[in-house]
C-alpha cells in the first residue's frame, strides 16, 4: 500500500483525537463561569456547549481553517499534516491530563511552524500572517481582561439599583446566553485546530472546492470536539471555575460575556478585512476574562495556580515547533 494513503488514514484518525483533545481542554473556557458560578450543572453545561459548537464550527469554521492550512505556510502535504497533527496531539493531551488550560491554538500554529522551517525554510513562512497572529495572541487576553473588568463594574453598578432576586434570575439568564455565545464563537476559531492542515490535501484527493471541503472537516471535527469535552473535559473545566479564583454571578456573567465577544470579534472582523480569521487562543482570552472580572470584584486570585498555567503556555511555543519539526525530519526521511 501507498505510504501517503497509510499516512493520510493515520493522519485522518489522529485529527479525531486531536479534536477530541480540544474538547476536552477548551470546553472550559465556554462553560467554567457558569459552572463556577452555579448557575449549570456540568452536564447542562455540556449540552449547551455541544449545540453551538457545532453551529459556529459549520457556519463559520472556515474562517480560520484558511488561515491555519494555506495562510502561515504555501502548503501542507500529508506527511507535514501528519507530523503537525500528532506533535500538537501529544502536548495537547499531556497538558489536559494534568488539567492545564493550555493554548490548543498555540500547540497547532507552532507545530505548522516547525514543519514550514524543515520543509520550505524561514523564507517559506508567510511572517506577514504569522506576525499579526502572535500580536492577536497577546492582546485577545488583554482585551478580554480589560472588557471583562469593564462589563463588571456596568453589571456590578447596574444590579445595586435593582431588586436582587430579580437581578438574579435575569443574571442568569444571561450567562447561559453568553455560553452559548461563546461554544459559538470556539466553534468558529477552534475547529481548525484540528482540521485545517488538511484543507489543501481534502480538496485536492476528493476534487471538491475547498468551501465544501471545510465544511466537511468541521462537521468531522466537531464530533470529536463533542466526544472530547464530554469524556475528559471535567478536569480542566473544574480548574478554572474553581481553582484560579471563587466566582460568583456578576464576575461570572462578565468573564463569560467578555470572552466570547472577544473570541468572536477576532474570527470574524480580520476575516472580513483581509480574507484571514485570527486564529486566537480561546483559553487566554477565557483566563483573561476571568482574571479581569476578579480582579474588578477585588476577589483573590490563587497565584499558585496562575503561576502554573502561564508557565505551561510559555514552553507550549519551543515545545510544539521542536517536536513538529523532529518528526517531520525523521518523516521524510523514511518516506523519500
């Protein structure tokens, strides 16, 4: 049998545990103020969540799909998409078991980078694209602390002019629309973790255009997204709606608001102005937002806990273009 056709099977299956692994790290960053201020249990929570991923994934998925499988580099062939694809799984999945909020976003652009640096050199990589997605890491966390902060002090000011108990049911009434908000909104950027480096190979291999092509992949993904939150996504969803700091209604509502307004905001108005979603880390824009509504509130912050986390995000960059990079130098050359 053809080594590409074993390789894109392989490669194929580890994009469903890649998906997977999304769901089991991201789900969090949806559903943790609403579960960490009481207003869902984890199970409601998960089914809404499950629901508008899927819509924002089918709708708007490709957005950042083109971004990640023909913006950062020319092209992705299967064993690069291989390489990518299990470099990301094996950080991804390692940082979930231990419960960390990392970037999946991150692990996938950086594994991109480390096979574009074997396969095509630093004049292959697209550092006009590549540049304007780290700045959009950076501020996606700042605009969602700020905007989190912000939202708190209206919301905070707006319920001490109101009878509590209506303000209350109203509250919540908001955060479970804001969760939805933002499974959307994670659908739309966070699919193409998983699926966008085989944009190129789907479109070429089933002589389809490449907008059906990413509709197919993020219905394909978003399966494995949904598997993922609902078998291990309790861990780390448990971390930061309870262990970064004690959220109540108010700080809830205005981190759940500001990170999916954020999230959105980054996938659709670059899309819109230069044909490229940004493909932003959704779990620092949710720990941003979390940071920012508590820090608003004045509640404490556990530093142990925050400590950790950001350290995993800084080894996240090297450790994803390394092993990408290895893998796709050992890869071909078995294949050639």
């Amino acid at each position: 049998m053809d080594i590409s056709i074993i390789l894109l099977a392989l490669g194929l299956l580890l994009a469903f545990v890649m998906s997977m692994n999304l769901g089991g790290n991201d789900a969090a960053n949806p559903t943790s103020a609403a579960i960490g201020s009481g207003v869902l249990t984890l199970k409601r929570a998960l089914v809404f969540f499950s629901i508008f991923v899927f819509l924002g994934a089918v709708l708007q998925g490709s957005m950042v799909m083109k971004t990640i499988g023909k913006g950062i580099v020319p092209e992705i062939d299967i064993v690069g998409a291989f390489a990518i694809i299990l470099s990301a799984n094996i950080w991804i999945f390692a940082a979930t078991m231990r419960g960390m909020a990392i970037s999946t976003t991150h692990s996938i652009i950086c594994a991109v980078i480390g096979y574009g640096l074997v396969e095509f050199g630093l004049g292959g990589i697209n550092l006009g694209v590549l540049g304007t997605i780290v700045l959009s890491w950076i501020a996606s966390p700042l605009c969602s602390l700020a905007l989190a902060y912000l939202l708190f002090k209206m919301i905070d000011s707006y319920a001490d002019r109101n009878e509590e108990a209506k303000i209350q049911k109203f509250f919540s009434y908001l955060l479970i629309g804001s969760l939805c908000f933002s499974a959307y909104s994670f659908g739309a950027n966070d699919v193409a973790n998983a699926t966008g480096v085989y944009v190129t190979i789907a479109s070429q291999m089933g002589h389809i255009p490449d907008s059906l092509a990413m509709v197919e992949l993020a219905v394909f993904g978003t399966i494995g997204i949904i598997l993922g939150a609902v078998l291990f996504g309790p861990k780390v969803i448990r971390t930061l709606a309870f262990r970064v700091t004690r959220l109540d209604l108010p700080t809830g509502l205005a981190a759940s608001l500001s990170n999916a307004m954020v999230v959105y905001l980054f996938t659709t108005v670059p899309y819109i102005l230069f044909g490229y979603g940004l493909p932003i880390s959704t779990s620092y824009a949710a720990v941003g937002a979390i940071l920012g509504a508590s820090i608003a509130a004045k509640k404490k912050l556990s530093k142990n806990t925050s400590v950790y986390l950001i350290s995993y995000w800084l080894i996240t960059v090297p450790a994803n273009i390394l092993l990408s990079g290895a893998v796709v130098y050992l890869l071909k050359m078995l294949v050639v």
